[in-house]
C-alpha cells in the first residue's frame, strides 16, 4: 500500500463519512503570544491575567480565532488539501473557552457533497467538532470547500446540499460561563461603550490598518499546522492562476477581528459565526482594514452579558475604513475580501 499521502479529491469523499484527523494539539500561552505578535489583537479579556480573574474566568482564555483556526488547520489533510478554494462557512458555535494547556482533538462529517457542472471539481460540505481532553465540545461549524477531482469522468452521486442555518438562534448561544463580575472587563479597556451603546444599523468604521507580510501568513499557517499547498507551495503556485501563494483566509479573519478592537472595545468574544465568505483573495503586500455594521442585538434577561449580531467587512488597499464600500453594482465591492456576519457577547450595564 502506498505511504504517499496526496489528500482526498472530491471522488474519495462520500456522504455521512467520518474523518477522524490527525494529531491533537495542546496549546499554550505561547500560541496566545505569537497570536498577538501576528495579528496585534488586543482583546483584553484574552490578554491580562488580571482582567479576567476579576471578570470570574480561572485566568486569561485563549483567542476564540486562534482556537478556530488550529481545529481548522487539523481538518485540512482529509478536506481540503485538494481545494481550490474554501467557500464559506456556517453554524459556528463557540461552546466553552479554552485555556493555556488544553488539548484539542478535531472529527468531521461529510453533510453534503455536490459535483460542478464543469466536472473538474466538486463542492464537499463538512461538519467539524473539536474537543477538550475532557471530550467536551469547545467549537463546532460547518464548512464547504471546492475540491479537484482526480478524474473529471469517475462518476459521482446525487448532489445533496444541506440545508443551512441563516444564524446561530440566541437560546443555541453559550453564555453560562459569564460571570456577574464580567463588566469590570471595561476598567482593562478604559472605554464604557456597553451593550445598550449600540443601536442596529450602526456602522462602525475601524481606524487602523495592518500590511499583510510573507513572514506574516507563512508563520500564522505553520501556526495552525494548515498544510494546504496554496499557502505553503510557492512553487507550484507560480504556475496557478493566482500565480503566487494566498494568505490563508483564517489570518485574514484574525486580523479584521483584532483591527475591529477599536470601537468593540469591551467585546468578550466570539459566540458565534453565522455565515461567511472570503470574497477575494488576500497576497502578501496588500494592506486590510474593517468597518462593521450591527444587524441585531440580543439580550438575555439575569444574564450578565447581551449580544450583538455584526456584519464584519474586510477591504484591501483602501484609503481607510470609510472607503469601504459594501457593494458595486449589485455585487461585493471589488475592493472587498471578508464578509463575516458573526455575534459577539458585551456586558450589559445594569449588570455592573
């Protein structure tokens, strides 16, 4: 039997499949730090020891994106080491934190699959849970992914294509781990914006900006153990119609998310992705910045937190955030890279 390991093409792939993958990873406090040096995130709750004691948590949780993106990074191999691209996402729910020291342990099941007219490749739907070395759920999410086919004539099944959520509902959102003391969280930040601050509709335009490097997107996908060849392979790239590697989209999130900061100053975190797109590939040298919208707001009546649903926009190479436009003649604005309609937890005010 042959030891080469060349990933799985759409053909291979087939509903209800199982794929347990490989390698669990525990991570540390230094994952938590080269995050930061990566991204420039200065989320508080997730920096400051301090912060977060006085907010009820044992001690600093790691980055929910950092989470992501190493369960992601394990999924890779058995799905999308063949892609040509990842597609979307949806029903990404954030169950419990994850602290310095946890391991996590990542299965998928194959939900849908559907070939492309072209027969050259094919779509493959995946829901992915991770665990806790306590076999507890900390993340779950769907995803869908264009994958090659090996061979453009092998035949395929009947296309099945899941019926998606358009959001995570409030009552499936896990807040039971906020504690009465998590507003002191704005005496970290400095900044008294709460959740009753923010009206829906709002825009929010964030001020900074960060120039994606090659030392950047290289190490962060090293970082999350994601071997895909389109960002590690710069060889075989060249010859790729993009003609150079992409910068995995999962940085690219971690980014905005970390540039949002300003102006989501008291935000706990990520409790759930609803939906998502990249929109346009994201190349060492561009430089990405963000403007937020809030869709919805949430309350949870005796709970200390409420949450806001946002529509978090990426750009690339606009002069700042207020450039951004959403769309261009009934499309994404060409300058658009990320469209991520997410929610996310803040104290309420009352409870302080």
């Amino acid at each position: 039997m042959s030891k080469s390991r060349t990933g799985n093409f759409f053909e291979d792939f087939r509903l209800g499949q199982r794929l347990v993958h490989a390698t669990p990873r525990t991570l540390t406090a230094a994952d938590q730090s080269l995050y930061i040096a990566l991204t420039g995130s200065r989320a508080c709750l997730h920096s400051a020891d301090t912060v977060a004691r006085a907010a009820g948590f044992e001690r600093r949780p790691l980055e929910d994106l950092l989470v992501f993106n190493t369960a992601f990074g394990k999924t890779v191999p058995d799905v999308s080491l063949n892609a040509v691209a990842n597609l979307g996402y949806a029903d990404l729910r954030f169950a419990e934190p994850v602290y310095d020291g946890d391991t996590l342990s990542v299965a998928s099941e194959v939900v849908g699959l559907k070939e492309n007219s072209s027969r050259k490749t094919g779509v493959v739907y995946v829901r992915s849970i991770a665990r806790n070395q306590h076999q507890r759920e900390v993340l779950s999410w769907v995803r869908w992914v264009m994958v090659h086919k090996r061979d453009e004539h092998a035949p395929v099944g009947t296309a099945v294509v899941p019926d998606l959520p358009a959001r995570v509902e409030p009552g499936a959102l896990s807040i039971a781990h906020f504690a009465p003391a998590i507003g002191s969280v704005v005496h970290g930040t400095g900044v008294d914006d709460l959740w009753e601050d923010y009206a829906v509709g709002e825009r929010i335009d964030h001020g900074s900006a960060m120039t994606v490097n090659d030392s950047d997107h290289s190490t962060a996908t090293r970082l999350y153990q994601n071997t895909a060849k389109g960002h590690f392979d710069a060889h075989s790239m060249a010859s790729s119609s993009m003609g150079r590697r992409l910068v995995y989209g999962g940085h690219v999130m971690s980014i905005c998310k970390a540039l949002a900061y300003d102006g989501l100053e008291n935000s706990l975190g990520l409790l759930a992705i609803n939906g998502g797109s990249h929109v346009a590939p994201v190349f060492a040298g561009d430089t990405v910045c963000c403007a937020t919208t809030v869709l919805d707001k949430f309350d949870f009546p005796g709970a200390p937190v409420g949450a806001l649903r946002l529509r978090l926009i990426g750009a690339k190479n606009v002069v700042g955030a207020a450039a951004i436009r959403l769309t261009h003649e009934g499309r994404h604005a060409p300058e658009v890279v990320l469209d991520l309609d997410c929610t996310i937890a803040i104290p309420k005010r009352h409870h302080r």
